[in-house]
C-alpha cells in the first residue's frame, strides 16, 4: 500500500482505536476476569480497582457490571473517548481518564490494579518498568495487589514474525505489518490506513519489547512490593520455558 503514496504518520491509535476492539476479538474477557477474581480472591481485596492501561474499557465495564468501583486510564484519548461511549451505551458509572501508566496521580488510593492484554509490552525500557511499579505501589492501598501480563520473546517469535493482515470496511480498513527482531526483542506492528486525500496514507506505528522470566524477576525484585509471582496465563501455575504469557502478581504490604 505505500508504493508511491504520501504517508502522514499519526500517534498510535489515532485511528486504529476504531479498530482495536476488532483487533483484540479473539480474547476472552469473561476468563479474563474470571482468572483476576480467583487470583485475587484469597486475599478478600476492596472494591476500588483502577484499571491503568485500559484501552476501550472492556475489561473495566465487565468488573463494573460486578459491583466493582471502576477507574480506568489509557494513554489514548481515541481509546478513552470510544470506552466513555460504551461505558454509557451501558449504564455503566466508570471513571475514565486520558493517563499514564508510569506517573497517572490520583486522589483515591485503590484495592487493585490491572494493566493487562500487553500494555507492559510498550514499556521498553527497565527503567520505565520500575517508574511504573514505583508509581502503582504508591496509588494501591495498603495490601493492596498489581496484576499485570507480559509478553515473551516465544509468544512474538512465534506469532509475529513477518506477520501480515489486510482488513477492508467501509472507512477503508487497514493494513498492518508484524515483524519481531529476536536481537533487540522488539515487535513494530506498521498499520496504514487510507485517507480521504489521494495517494496519501495514515501510518501508525507500534513498538513492544518481549521479556523473558528474568527479566521479570529482576523488576519485580527491586520493587517496594512485599510479595510477587510469576505464572503461566494459561495454566496460572509455574511457567515453563514454553510460555508465551505471563501473570505477574505482587502484593503491597499491609
């Protein structure tokens, strides 16, 4: 599509955001949350979660539904703005804010907070990772706990490299470009979308980095938090070498 085309690059989900719950339609929130509810049920937390990289709002609308107090935060106004309209078309009282995830601020302090399907991912530096555990162990309450997925590098070498899709509706659609460098363990996935202008074309670009279980240990062992774990999303035991996903858990302590 960019053979002899203008390309006007955009800020990430500028326009995808129309899209991502398309994109993201092979996930299964209801296990989900049904996972998040049994991982946290042992410690008997509050009902006030903030949801801090929430994309539009799927996973904060069905914890809403469960009596839960939701605030949830996206970097995206796009993302935020299509979540407030689902939020309403819903009945559904949730706080949605435009933040993010490595200084958000609040007034309110929380039970539990989630940042889950990638949002780590975009995190591509260590040091940005430990701004991001510094800050949410500052906003949970005492006890409080973290959940949040990560990607490895099998999910990404697996999936990802070289990865092509073409998606045609009638706002013109999208193609993407997936390719993973295992070197640097960065996944850039290239969207061009079609403009109203001719021969010119919309680019957003998005880049993840994948990291393996030490990484993850490392990060979680220099947090302020009292307690962590690490599991395998499918199974919510142990990780092997064959995962491609992670849980992680930590705990604040009381």
């Amino acid at each position: 599509m960019l053979d002899k085309q203008n390309i006007q690059k955009i800020q990430p989900y500028q326009r995808l955001a129309a899209y991502y719950d398309l994109l993201m339609d092979y996930i299964n929130y209801d296990i989900w949350v049904e996972d998040i509810e049994a991982l946290v049920a042992p410690y008997d937390p509050g009902k006030t979660w903030l949801d801090i990289s929430c994309g539009t709002g799927s996973m904060a609308l069905r914890l809403a539904y469960l009596g839960i107090e939701m605030t949830a935060v996206d970097l995206s106004e796009h993302m935020i703005d299509i979540a407030r309209g689902k939020a309403l078309s819903e009945k559904l009282d949730i706080d949605f804010n435009v933040g993010n995830m490595v200084n958000y601020s609040s007034t309110k302090q929380f039970d539990v907070i989630i940042n889950l399907h990638d949002g780590l991912n975009y995190l591509l530096e260590v040091s940005d990772i430990e701004l991001f555990l510094k800050n949410t162990y500052a906003l949970l309450k005492p006890g409080g706990i973290l959940l949040f997925d990560v990607v490895t590098p099998l999910l990404c070498q697996t999936h990802f490299r070289g990865y092509r899709e073409i998606f045609s509706d009638e706002r013109g659609g999208y193609e993407r470009y997936t390719n993973y460098d295992p070197n640097s363990r960065l996944a850039e996935s290239v969207f061009t979308l079609k403009t109203d202008i001719t021969d010119t074309v919309d680019v957003e670009s998005h880049i993840q980095k994948a990291y393996e279980q030490v990484d993850v240990e490392g990060f979680c062992e220099s947090s302020d938090f009292e307690w962590w774990q690490i599991l395998d999303d499918e199974t919510l035991e142990q990780p092997t070498a064959k995962a491609e996903r992670f849980i992680v858990m930590l705990r604040k302590s009381a």
